[in-house]
C-alpha cells in the first residue's frame, strides 16, 4: 500500500474537534519552546498556556509530545514543498529554477533549525525513527516537484539524485557551528546545485539529441 503524508498525521478518534486556528497556535508555541526550553523541557501545559487553549484541546490535536514536534516538522516541509511548487511554476530557465528549488530547499530548512539549533540533537534522539520516515516523504514529494520541471524519460531518478545529494547540507547532516554560518552553508548549496544540474541537463541533452 502506497504511504502518503496523511497516513502520519495523528488525528483523535473521538470527542469534539478542536477549535479553529488552535493547531496552528498548539505549533507556534511549540516551535517558540523547541527554540528556548528545548525538546525535553517542554511542557504541554506551557504550550496550552502560550496558545491560550486548554491543555484537553492540546490533546485532541495531539496524542503526545513526540507528534507536537513531528507535527512541526511537516508544517516547515509543507513550506519547502510550497515554495519550490511555486519556484516550478515560474518563468525563466529551466535550469534556473531547478537550481532554485534546491538552494531553497536547503536554506529554508537552515533557517528553521537555525531557530532550535540547541535542541537539534534532542529532538532527534526523541522522534528519531518517526522523523527519518516522514523525511522519507517530505523528500519524495520534492523530488516529484523536479521531476516534473526536468520532464522526460530517467526524471524521476534524476530528481531522487539531486534531492540526495543536496541532503548533505541539511541541518540534521551539519554542526552547531556550521548551524551558524548560513552565507557559507547558501555558497555551497548553490555550488551543488549546479555542478547537479548542469550534469543532469548535460546527460539529458546526450541521451535525447
């Protein structure tokens, strides 16, 4: 059976649903804690607090801490995914816009880790399994979103290899101290970018003269 995003989200079975806007707000304080408080030290009480919900409604978004700070994660993946949906979509060179969508998807990762860099290695020791597995989706996703502007036969293959090799600089793959030096971690993304996609774009043009 195919796996799809929707089969990680954790919904409540019962019970009412919660109220408008409140998981976003549920998230937002999260975020706020993982950057401050940090992984372990955050508490659903704090997060009902700074949401101004109670903390049952925390609950019937969330079963558990672990799913809050999973459920950040998507949401700043669904932002990638927006932003090189929107990239693709755009006018200029193909090849620009591939090179595009993989600087970003690189930089817009940075700038949410820069955020909880301190919390980084708690989070994963915490949500480790859980989190490569909805990473595995997130980057499936991205890689269709290549696919399409390469087009042609071999692009989807083409497009896993540039998802994996712009994976290195990922802030999960980088240290504290690399965390903090983003105008180095943009030259080499965009230094991957494209040697990736001048030789995809090279390869292409050899196999379909």
């Amino acid at each position: 059976m195919r796996m799809t995003r929707l089969a990680f989200r954790s919904f409540p079975e019962d019970g009412p649903p919660p109220e408008p806007g409140a998981r976003d707000r549920i998230l937002d304080a999260a975020d706020q804690a993982l950057a401050g408080a940090g992984y372990r030290r955050m508490r659903i009480e704090d997060l009902a607090r700074a949401a101004g919900i109670a903390k049952g409604t925390v609950y019937l978004s969330f079963p558990s801490k672990a799913e809050i700070a999973l459920a950040c994660i998507d949401r700043m993946a669904d932002r990638v995914l927006a932003r090189m949906k929107a990239i693709a979509r755009g006018n200029g060179p193909v090849e620009a816009r591939l090179r595009r969508a993989l600087v970003e998807r690189v930089l817009l990762r940075f700038d949410y880790a820069r955020g909880h860099s301190a919390s980084v290695d708690e989070i994963l020791a915490a949500i480790r399994p859980a989190l490569l597995a909805r990473r595995e989706v997130h980057f499936a996703a991205e890689a269709r979103v290549l696919a399409a502007m390469l087009g042609g036969p071999g692009a989807k293959e083409t497009a896993r290899t540039m998802i994996f090799a712009t994976n290195a600089l990922l802030p999960y793959s980088l240290s504290v101290r690399e965390i903090g030096r983003r105008a180095e971690i943009a030259r080499r993304a965009d230094r991957v970018a494209r040697l990736v996609v001048r030789g995809a774009l090279t390869h292409a043009r050899r196999r379909d003269p």
